[in-house]
C-alpha cells in the first residue's frame, strides 16, 4: 500500500515539474514575442 503512494506520489511530483518548467517556457517564448 504505501509502495503505491509513494509511486503515485513520485508520478504526481515528475509532472507538476513538467509542468513548471513548461509554464516557463511559455513565459519566456510570450515574453520574447512580446519585445518584437
């Protein structure tokens, strides 16, 4: 039991970090667009 949650917590963790990191790279790409 605690296996399985320690997975889905760890699967949870990989894709709030993907998807920060693609928020950033949205900001950025937005921010660029922005100075043309």
């Amino acid at each position: 039991m605690m296996r399985q949650l320690h997975d889905l917590f760890t699967v949870n963790e990989s894709i709030a970090t993907s998807n920060s990191r693609m928020a950033a790279h949205n900001a950025v790409r937005f921010s660029d667009g922005d100075k043309v």
